[in-house]
C-alpha cells in the first residue's frame, strides 16, 4: 500500500550490471539489463491473476509479505495463505519481508522498529520462508532519521526496497536499504508507456530495474494501487520480447543466477514420539521451477516432494535427513545431512490424582502397575511421584485417596505438588461427589479450581505441567447416577475445551467408554483387573504420543587443536562405549600426507566424521581473535570454514581460540556459524536453550590427579541440573 501516485515523477533507476556481477560462480552477466518483479502486501490477486501469467512466461520474482496479513492468521480472505505462499517459493519466487503490521517506520521508535522486523521474519522463516530482504511500508526512507533507521533494519535483512521520484543511476558499492522500486499503477493503462520506458533505460543502460506492484486484477482501469492482469501480461511479454533476464531481489544481488545450492534445516533437533518437526529447505541459484525429493536414514520418503516436511516420527531412536532438488535444467543436487535428529520415547515424572480409582480399589494397584511397566517396557524414562505409596508395582506412588471428593483434592493438590513436583498430572476425579448427588456444575467448578491451583503452582514455581483430565467411568449401580456421571463428563469436557482454547496444558481422555459396562466394573463403581487394564491403555496411548519433553543432563565431549592423541586414544574409547563427540579443527595445522604421529591428518577426520563425530572449525591460525581487524577475523573464520567445507565437512559450530571474544568477535562469528563455545574453569551447567555464541565449555585439564575429580564432580552437578547441559572439552590424552 505505498502511497506514491505522482507517477508523472517518472522513478526509474537502474543499477549498472556490469557491476551487479559480485561472485565468481556468475557465469555471465545479462549485457541487456534484468528486470525484477515484485508485489507488496500479498493479496490473493497476486496469486490469482499475476502468478499464472508470470508462469507461463517462464518468470519469477519477490513478494514481500506482511506477516500479519497472512490469511491463515488474519483470516481476511483478501490476503494470500501459506499454502499460496509455499507454492510461490517452491517454483522460484522468493518471498521477503514488509514489515509484521505494516506501519510509518518513521512514527516509530527503535524498539518497536526492531520488533517490526523481527517478528515478520521469525513468523516467516518458522513457516518455511527465506524472508532475506526486506521492503519498506510505504516506501519510508526520506525521513531525517532515515539512515538511523535502516541501521536497525540491517540487523534483520540482507537489503531494503525504498522508493524515490527521480531518476537515478547507481554503481556498486550501492546502499542495499535504498533498493529503489518503480511502482507500476495507475489505475488505467496509462501506465504502460511509463513503464516501458522505464525497461527501456535499463536495457540501454545494461541496468537493474526493480518494478512492484499491489494487485493484479482483471478489467480494473481505475483503481489505485491495481494494474489489470491484461495490462499486467502486456509489460510481461514486453520484457520478454526485449530479452531480459527477470530476477527475484535475492538472484539480483548474487549478481544473477548461480549455481544450485540446498540447505535443510535445522540441523540440531529433540523430540519425542509423536511430536512433529518441519524440515525446511532453502534453495538458490539454478533455474526454477525446482522439484524436491526428501529423504530419511537414506531412504526416499514417499510423497514428500515440497519445499518443506513434517517429520512425525512414531519410534524412538537416531535419524538423518535430507532433500534432494533438480531444477529446470536437470541439475541435481543434494542438500546437508542433518544428523543430529534424536526422538526420545519419553521422560516425564506422572503424578495420579484421584479417589479409590486411582488407589485401585478393591485391590492395591489399579491401573498404575500396568500402566508404569507398559512405559518402561516403551523405552521411557518415568516417575511417579506422590505422598501415597501402594501396591505392588515397581514404582508405587501417587496421590489416590479413597473416598475423597473434588474439594479435598483442590484444597491439597498445591501442596502436595510443592512436594513431589510433576510434569503430568492424570486426573480422575468427581465419582463420590456423584454418588453423593451434588450438583453437576458445582463438581465442575470444584474442579476447575483443581486446575486453578495447578496452574498457581505453575506459576510460582515456574514449572510446566501437563494434566491429563478423564471422562470419568460411569456408575453403574443406579440408573440416575449413571446420567448423572454423563452429565457432568459432559461438563467436564465443556470447561476443559475452554480452558484449552486460551492456553492451559489439559488433554481431555475418555474412560467413560473405553470399559464395557457392567462387566469391566466389580462393585457397579470400581473396575475388574481388565478395567483397571484398559484405563492403562488409556493413559499410555496418550502419554506415548505426549508433547512435552523433560531431558535430565546432557554432555558433551569435545576436542581441541587436532592433537593426534584425539585419534589413537580417544576414539577408541568413545567407540567402546558408543559416545560421539566434537573435534574443532584448527585448520593450517592440519597434515595432508597421512603420515604425521603428532597432530591429525585428514584421513583421522574422514574416520572420526565416518563414524559420527562433528568435525568443525577452531580457526585457520588459532590466532586470539580480539587481536584481530574486522578484515583479519572475517579473512580467518571464513576460510577456515571453506577448508573444512571442501574437505565434506559440513564445519556449522566453532570454538573461540583461547575461549577469547568480546562483542565485536561475537557479531562476527554469528556471519558464518550456528554457535561459539567459549571456556569457564567453573562447572555451571547451561539451561537448554542456550546463548548460542557464548556458552561456556568446562576443561578438567590440571596436568595432576586433581583432574579426575573436578571432571567427576562437574558430571554430578550436570546430572542433577534438570534440562542442564555440559560441554567437557579437552586437548591432549596421554
């Protein structure tokens, strides 16, 4: 929606080719100028009418989007949806960012400025979307502040697309956040002289044009900020007939069409059974539309073949990922192995609350036994916590108590989760306050306040816990108090859903009819074995596919200064005990030959990554990068990263040489790696997630027997840090 009308103003600027060329891999520039096409604010027209016309022509460009206008979050059917948008990028275009609300930057301070930003591209990018560059609402880029303004905007984005009324020829170096455009409405079809003329001064002058538009609709001559689709078909055909090359702003500024490259990500994933990652490829160069091929531990994934996946995985254990794109030309490549993708079956403390159910009345273990064995016999890892403690299960606490109604467990359950903190709590409660006839809707609201006092907890403690509410079983032994039962299930179920619509952590299951009545119940009110069996099944089946994980301690080892000893000592170890670790590589040191007894050769680290070890970078000189210019650091992190690179390692982590860094340091390291370790003497484990460029690595390296009991103490604070992580790093074994 830029509200520039003066079209009279003719904006056209080009930027000269010659000097648009800014890679090496570019085998040659247009000599006749390149034009980009690009949208604004992603209204559904654009999909509808611009889309196909561009298609057709073998045309592709960049359609900045604002986040929230997308229509799967505005609802506002006007407006593009992520399906739209996905199949815009999965056939070329690029999809960039205008802004999260799409207001006056200028009536803005920084922090709202910065969340502007940062928004959109965090909403983009965890959609799928590449979101590099940047377009500004309304064109805002004459203000006084105007330079502050796109320093803070250049946190965020590779450019920024302005707009200007004059004209203007620019060489490179030029100013990536004054990208000028050249809108292309005018309500009628006046505008095709004017931007003709406009792919005319670019041709002759082998410029660069950036031309946008807003909507595309058929047989519209006078509205503002629309173009119709036949007038819109008409400058296509005029490009093409002029032979010029058209770009998306992302080609353009790699100097055009590069070689075919893919990248999956992310490249580091936890989770447990049931829970979905999506895997996203991002794709440059070559020439679209591109096909994608995903793949899992090697194997092709059968209908997956979008820009992106959501892996679901229904067993625990290691994978690894990939995607395989061909462009229009045939050519085939594959992206990144993510192999650092570990599905836990579960790892959760389970409190039981309840009445005589939850005890097992009339016997000792009621569902708890089969249900606790079942876990375990999953692979999980889980605790049942409570004050109360029967039957004859391997694990036999919890909080059943006979008799009691909904009001003694709300005024008990924060206490006794003060004691025996949990990560889930199932609750199955109300059958003596049926059986005593209380009112339905006083049941319910006794237990909403049972949840009130969970969430309380919750918040004091600042912990998480998932409940998992029943439909309770039915009372059987009188037909009202069957209905009854159903009744309140019903309202139960009612105030959970609302309570679940604004954000509280409750999973509704229905016990009501997983038992045949009456021959699964022994009283007419508490189950048989077999009943006691089927709630179990009940509750395993979703707690199997739980969303929360709760990891207790994590390590790792890594190794430092490609110290031969890395290889002849400790890798057989770690083999022994099927531990990985991470080797950071100080690249000049590296031998070649295959034949040094010092330090590694670059057959150690085939074998160390052929065996799933992470070989990355410790810098080309191991030079103390606070010591260094921007130049140096810049010169000495990017080329250690390419020796590894052409070597086959993916080189994505690095450490600081002498665990040195300062903010200068840091900012820099972020151009070229996902994290930086740094070092601390003192064992303090870091809370998962991390500060991903400054988290401190431990080294136990005394030099005396002092060693092994600091590296012993340090796994034990490690081991009792929940969601805790260490990272152990060492130079030489001897």
């Amino acid at each position: 929606m830029k509200k520039i009308q003066a079209l009279t103003m003719l904006l056209v600027v080009t930027v000269v080719l010659a000097s648009l060329v800014m890679s090496s891999r570019v085998a040659g520039a247009p000599t006749h100028g390149a034009v980009t096409i690009s949208f604004d604010d992603s209204n559904q027209s654009l999909f509808d009418y611009a889309w196909p016309a561009m298609q057709a022509r073998g045309i592709v460009g960049t359609f900045y989007t604002v986040s929230s206008l997308i229509r799967d979050y505005s609802g506002d059917y006007l407006r593009m949806g992520l399906a739209e948008l996905h199949t815009l990028q999965d056939a070329g275009n690029e999809i960039g960012s205008h802004s999260a609300t799409h207001v006056h930057f200028e009536d803005l301070n920084d922090a709202q400025i910065a969340w502007e930003c940062s928004e959109s591209k965090q909403v983009l990018q965890s959609n799928g979307f590449s979101a590099v560059n940047f377009a500004f609402p309304y064109g805002d880029t004459n203000d006084p502040n105007a330079e502050h303004i796109d320093s803070i905007v250049s946190q965020y984005y590779r450019s920024g697309r302005s707009a200007y009324n004059d004209v203007r020829i620019l060489t490179f170096p030029i100013d990536l956040f004054r990208l000028p455009g050249f809108p292309a409405e005018t309500g009628d079809s006046s505008v095709l002289s004017l931007v003709e003329s406009a792919i005319d001064q670019a041709y002759n002058e082998n410029g660069w044009i950036q031309i946008y538009f807003h909507n595309v609709l058929p047989n519209v001559n006078d509205d503002p900020y629309t173009i119709s689709s036949q007038d819109f078909a008409t400058i296509l055909d005029y490009i093409v007939a002029k032979g010029m090359p058209t770009y998306t702003v992302n080609q353009a500024l790699d100097g055009g069409v590069g070689p075919l490259s893919v990248w999956a990500s992310p490249t580091s994933v936890r989770m447990d059974v049931g829970e979905s990652q999506t895997f996203i490829s991002s794709v440059s160069g070559g020439v679209p539309p591109y096909s994608y091929q995903w793949y899992q531990n090697g194997g092709q994934v059968s209908g997956v073949t979008g820009s992106t996946w959501t892996f679901t995985p229904t067993q625990a254990g290691e994978y690894n990922v990939y995607t395989r794109v061909t462009d229009s030309l045939s050519t085939v490549v594959n992206s990144n192995i993510v192999t650092d993708i570990v599905v836990y079956p579960f790892s959760r403390a389970i409190m039981p609350l309840g009445d005589s159910i939850t005890v097992g009345y009339p016997g000792v273990d009621g569902y708890r036994k089969d249900l606790y064995l079942n876990l375990i016999n999953s692979g999980s890892n889980v605790d049942f916590v409570g004050s109360q403690h029967s039957g004859t299960g391997l694990d036999d606490d919890h909080e059943g108590h006979n008799g009691w109604e909904a009001n003694a467990i709300r005024d008990n359950v924060y206490g006794w989760l003060e004691d025996n903190s949990a990560d889930v709590v199932l609750l199955h409660i109300g059958t003596n306050d049926i059986y005593l006839e209380q009112d339905v809707a006083d049941i319910v609201l006794e237990v909403e306040s049972i949840l009130d006092n969970i969430d309380q907890w919750e918040f004091v403690y600042g912990e998480s816990v998932t409940v998992i509410l029943a439909r309770i079983i039915l009372n059987f032994n009188d037909e009202n108090l069957k209905l009854a039962t159903m009744e309140y299930n019903d309202a139960l179920e009612e105030m959970a859903l609302a309570r679940i619509a604004t954000g509280d952590e409750i999973i509704i299951v229905d016990m009501e009819n997983a038992l045949i009545y009456p021959d699964d119940l022994i009283d007419g009110v508490h189950p048989t074995p077999a009943g006691y069996e089927k709630m179990a099944d009940v509750w395993y089946n979703v707690l199997i596919k739980g969303q929360v994980y709760f990891p207790h301690g994590v390590i790792t080892l890594s190794f430092d200064d490609n110290r031969k000893s890395q290889f002849t000592k400790v890798f057989p170890l770690l083999q022994e005990r099927g531990m990985l670790s991470t080797f950071y590589i100080v690249t000049d040191w590296l031998d070649y030959s295959n034949t040094n007894t010092v330090v590694l050769t670059v057959g150690d680290l085939a074998a160390l990554d052929a065996a799933g070890n992470e070989i990355t970078s410790h810098t080309l000189s191991h030079a103390n990068l606070v010591d260094l210019s921007d130049e140096q650091i810049r010169e000495d992190l990017n080329s250690s990263k390419q020796v590894l690179q052409s070597l086959g390692f993916e080189s994505d982590n690095f450490a600081y040489p002498f665990g040195s860094y300062d903010d200068r340091v840091e900012n820099i390291t972020k151009e070229f790696y996902r994290s930086a370790r740094s070092t601390d003497w003192l064992m303090n484990p870091i809370d998962l997630p991390v500060e991903e460029f400054t988290f401190p690595g431990f080294t136990g390296e005394t030099g005396d027997s002092y060693a092994l009991e600091n590296l012993r103490e340090a796994v034990d604070i490690v081991r009792d840090s929940p969601n805790g992580w260490g990272h152990f790093f060492f130079h030489d074994v001897v």
